[in-house]
C-alpha cells in the first residue's frame, strides 16, 4: 500500500514535532518553510534558553475564545509523554522553578538541531525557503495537509498571518487577533526620564477603572514605557482590552516591601535622623537613581530639597507616589515584538481531538496559528507540541 503523503507549512514548534510522529509511523513527509532555515522562533525562546514546556498544564494556563479546547490534546501529551519523546531525540531536560522545563543544555540551540536532525534522519523532506501561497494546490497534491505557519508575532522571525488567511479560504472565522507576551506603551512624562531603571515591583491593571489582575516580578522602564516579566505578565488582558477600545491603567508599586505607612515612617526617622541629606539621596537609599530623580520631578521638589524639609504629609505623598504610581497604556510595543499573539482560527471549527477542521476534510491546523494563547513559563511551546502530537496521531491512524 502506498504510504500515505503529509504536507506540513511551518518549520516551527509544532510542524517539527507534527512531523517527526508522522515520519515516525513512516508516512512520507514535507516540510515547506518561509525562512532560510527551521525553528526561528525555538532559537530565541526563553531568551536563548528555550522555557520548553511546564510539567503541568491545564485549561486554566490558557486564553481562547473556547477554553475546553485544549484539554483533550494536553492530557494526551501531558509532560510525561513529552518527556518520553524528548528522551527518544536524545533532548535532556532539566526542571526548574515554578515547573518550568529547559534543556538541560541550557541552550535552545540543543532544541532545534536536535528536533531538525531527528526528522531528516527520518525521512522529512524540508523545503526551506518556500512560502506556501496556495494552500488549495497542495491539499490537492498531498493526503494531508497540515497549517503550523504560528502567528503574527515577532515578524522578522517569520510571525505572520499565512495560516489565518489559508483557513478564511475553507470558510474558518478568525477570532480577532492581538500581541501578547508584549511590552506597554504608557502615555506619561516620567517613564522616559526612568529609561533603563528596574525594580523588583508589584503592577496592578486597571481595566475602565476596575482591578483586573496583581503581579510582581521586574518592571523594567524603557523609552516607550514599560517591559519586565510582572509586565509582560498582565499583557494580555491589557492587549486584549486596548483592542476592544477599553481604558488601560496600570499602577505601580515600586517598593512591595514596604507599607504606606511604614515607608511614610521611614521618611520621617529620616528627616529627624539625617536632616541635611537631600531626601534625593535618601530616595536614592531605597530605589535606583533616575527613579529617585523623577520622583522629586513628580512632586515639583527642587532636587536639593532637604529632608528637614519632610513633614507628615510631604512623607505620606512621596510614599503614595512610590507604591501607587499610575500610568495610562495607550497601546502595546506591537506583534513585533510580541512573543506571542492572541486570537486565530475559530477553535470551535476545528476537531479537539484531532486538529482536523471541520469544514474541509484533511485539513489540520496546529500551534499558535489556532485561537490558544498560553500564560508565560512554558506553555506557548506546550501548546504547540500537544496540538501537533494530536493532529500527527489523528493523520497517522486515519
Ligand atoms: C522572542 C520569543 C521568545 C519565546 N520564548 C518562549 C518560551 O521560552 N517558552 C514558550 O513556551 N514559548 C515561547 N515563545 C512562543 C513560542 O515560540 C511559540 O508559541 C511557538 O513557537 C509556536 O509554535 P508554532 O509551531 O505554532 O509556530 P512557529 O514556531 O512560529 O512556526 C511557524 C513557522 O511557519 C513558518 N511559516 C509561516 N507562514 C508560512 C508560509 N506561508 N509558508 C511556509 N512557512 C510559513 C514561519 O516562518 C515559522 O517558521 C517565544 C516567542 C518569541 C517570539
């Protein structure tokens, strides 16, 4: 019997993995990719590092319009059974904090060539350097054709919306799209004058006024306003909110060591202690340096403003501006720079179990280009191995 033949569109996460099952059972395999070589985004992940999955994962870790879609696909490759694939490609992996999981390595480069190499050994036919325009012509050439083409994220490392447009052409809905994973442009003076500086803060985000989320982490100030993971954190429903023409605020809290009182207290020993420093310098004792300055800015002290000068309630405004400082988004850095995006094809036109589409017939889609979005730590890249895992075990049963 002939074997049976599978084209696969995007070398990435999830058309690598895809890929490897089917050749696996000894289907004949095509690999067409856009970009000069495989698994672009795979070498940038984690910042060189590749946070490859998380040993656990659920519906919850996930953003889409239908939520129960992922189940099936993660519990049928759950971190077990990836772990069993990865050891059978010789990828040693390492867990470390809050489950997150990297090659042992330490390198995503590991990841790549060894995803890269296993499928060539296989079999995998790759045709680099080949964007699929006409998606009607392959289905026609090919027994199976797979959509793993990823998202608009990161353009200059191939993010596009191929995948969205090929699923428009059999009549799948488009679940609008937006950056996510992405840093946030804030309408401001101050966050310019603060480029550079980074805390181990709290961000609160304010959707139209109301508390939407709390997270800590770094927050790093930029010229264009803020990145650092307790931002990249809170993105999407920022993303999400700034798209649906909502408010976006957020508020900072520079010191989450310190209460409002504690710090106003703080201030006060200061200016009884230490009266002829400058309260800049003693700003300074507590947070990095432009962030003092622009504190004194914000309150329109002059910067040799004295601590004799801290009453009670000069001590209690310049603690509400270190641990409430609010800051209005006016819009994301852009898919850019977006390690991820939100939106993508309709989940609920497609098979969960299989990845099948439900409107045309050997059709599958896996990956990011599908209406999924998974929180930080590792389960972008989960997502991606379980829907090409579910969608190569369907083709090679069917
Ligand atoms: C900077 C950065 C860091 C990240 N770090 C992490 C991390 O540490 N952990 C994590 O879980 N996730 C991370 N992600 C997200 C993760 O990379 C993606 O979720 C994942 O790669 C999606 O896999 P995919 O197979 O759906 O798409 P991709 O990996 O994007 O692959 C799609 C491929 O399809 C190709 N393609 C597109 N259109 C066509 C066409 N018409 N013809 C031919 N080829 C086409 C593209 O060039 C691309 O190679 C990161 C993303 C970025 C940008």
């Amino acid at each position: 019997m002939k074997n049976k033949k599978v084209a696969i569109i995007g070398a990435g996460a999830s058309g690598l993995l895809c890929a490897i099952v089917c050749a696996k059972k000894s289907l004949h395999v095509e690999i067409f990719e856009q970009n000069t070589k495989p698994a672009k985004k795979i070498l940038v992940s984690g910042n060189g590092r590749c946070n490859i999955t998380n040993i656990s994962t659920c519906q919850e870790d996930y953003f889409s319009d239908n939520p129960s879609f992922v189940k099936n696909a993660l519990e049928n490759f759950s971190f077990n059974e990836f772990e069993k694939f990865t050891s059978s490609i010789g990828l040693v992996l390492e867990v470390k904090d809050e489950g997150k999981v990297y090659p042992l390595s330490n390198e995503a480069k590991t990841v790549a060539t060894l995803l890269e190499n296993y499928a060539k050994n296989l079999g995998v036919i790759f045709h680099t350097d080949s964007k699929i325009r006409d998606i009607k012509k392959l289905l026609q050439e090919y027994d199976a054709v797979v959509v793993a083409t990823g998202s608009e994220a990161a353009s200059h490392l191939g993010g596009n919306s191929d995948g969205q447009e090929f699923a428009k052409e059999f009549g799948h809905t488009i679940i609008p799209t937006y950056p996510s994973l992405v840093q946030l442009h804030l309408n401001s003076n101050a966050h310019a004058k603060m480029s550079g500086a980074k805390v181990d803060g709290e961000v609160t985000l304010l959707i139209n006024n109301k508390v939407s989320s709390l997270n800590q982490g770094d927050i790093l100030f930029t010229d264009y306003g803020v990145s650092g993971f307790a931002i990249l954190d809170i993105s999407q429903p920022a993303s999400e909110s700034l798209m649906n023409v909502q408010s976006v605020d957020i508020v900072v809290n520079l010191l989450p060591k310190y209460t409002a009182q504690k710090l106003s207290a703080h201030l006060i020993k200061m200016s009884q202690l230490n009266p002829h420093a400058s309260i800049l310098d003693i700003l300074h004792a507590l947070l990095p340096l432009k962030i003092a300055r622009t504190i004194i800015d914000e309150l329109t002290l002059p910067h040799a403003a004295l601590c004799s000068e801290i009453n009670t309630k000069l001590s209690k405004k310049i603690a509400n501006q270190i641990l409430n400082w609010k800051f209005e988004v006016n819009e994301t850095h852009g898919f850019r720079h977006a390690e991820v995006s939100g939106g993508g094809v309709n989940t609920s036109e497609v098979n969960e179990k299989t990845m099948e589409s439900l409107k045309k017939k050997n059709l599958y889609f896996c990956g990011e280009v599908l209406d999924v979005l998974g929180r930080r730590g590792g389960y972008n890249f989960a997502w991606a191995w379980a829907s090409g895992y579910a969608a190569a075990k369907a083709i090679t049963k069917s």
